[in-house]
C-alpha cells in the first residue's frame, strides 16, 4: 500500500471522478456537512480530544491515536458521570469510526486511480 497525504479538508471536499468512487464513498452527507460546519469555525476535534484544523494531515495513524487518548482519559476518570457525558463520547467515538472508513476508502480510491494510470502507460502498444 501506498502512502498518501491526506488533509482534513481534502477528506471533506474530495469529489469521487465516476460511479465507482462514488459507491466507495458512499458516506451520509449529513455527517460530513457537519464536520465541514465544524471546520468553518476553524476546527473540530478528532475523538473529541484531537484539535484538527483545514491543512492538519490526517490518517489512520490519527485515528488510532485519538482512539489511545480516549482509551487514556476513560482510563484515568472513570466511566461517564451520566448520560450527557456518555452520549458525548459515543458520538465522538462513531465520527471516528466514520473518518477512519472515509480515509480507507480515500486511500482505496487513489491506489486505484494509480494503478489505472500505470496500467495505461504500460499499455504495449505506442502510436508516434
């Protein structure tokens, strides 16, 4: 696999080229609307906790560290006090969940637009 940088308004604002992509990323446009409002006032918080701003590079290994610090701050205080907080980190923990499928299927995307680009300059056979 790949590397690729993604940026946190590239992930928001990446538009699929055909009906392939866009079954990739199939997402509910509600949700990412949401974190584009949030980014409009500047920034969102990544699992809650994981300040993330426009050109902040954004990838898996973000979601697994925001993943760690939420497993650390439940850790350390505690289960949810009632049901206001619990609601809170069960809706921070599904946008990660949903970022996490949004940067897969980004990546996903972009190795395929690589190999098909590969694949057409290895076609065999050159017209001059």
């Amino acid at each position: 696999m790949t590397s690729h940088v993604i940026t946190v308004f590239n992930l928001f604002h990446f538009t699929p080229l055909n009906e392939q992509e866009k079954s990739f990323l199939n997402f509910d446009k509600t949700i990412i609307n949401r974190f584009i409002f949030k980014l409009d006032n500047d920034v969102f918080y990544l699992g809650g906790h994981m300040k993330m701003k426009h050109n902040d590079f954004i990838s898996l290994d973000s979601i697994k560290k925001a993943r760690e610090i939420s497993e650390r701050i439940i850790c350390e205080y505690g289960a949810p006090s009632n049901s206001f907080e619990a609601a809170s980190i069960y809706t921070a923990q599904k946008e990660v969940e949903f970022i996490e499928n949004m940067i897969k299927a980004h990546i996903l995307i972009m190795e395929t637009r690589e190999k098909e680009k590969k694949s057409l300059y290895n076609y065999p056979y050159y017209y001059y």
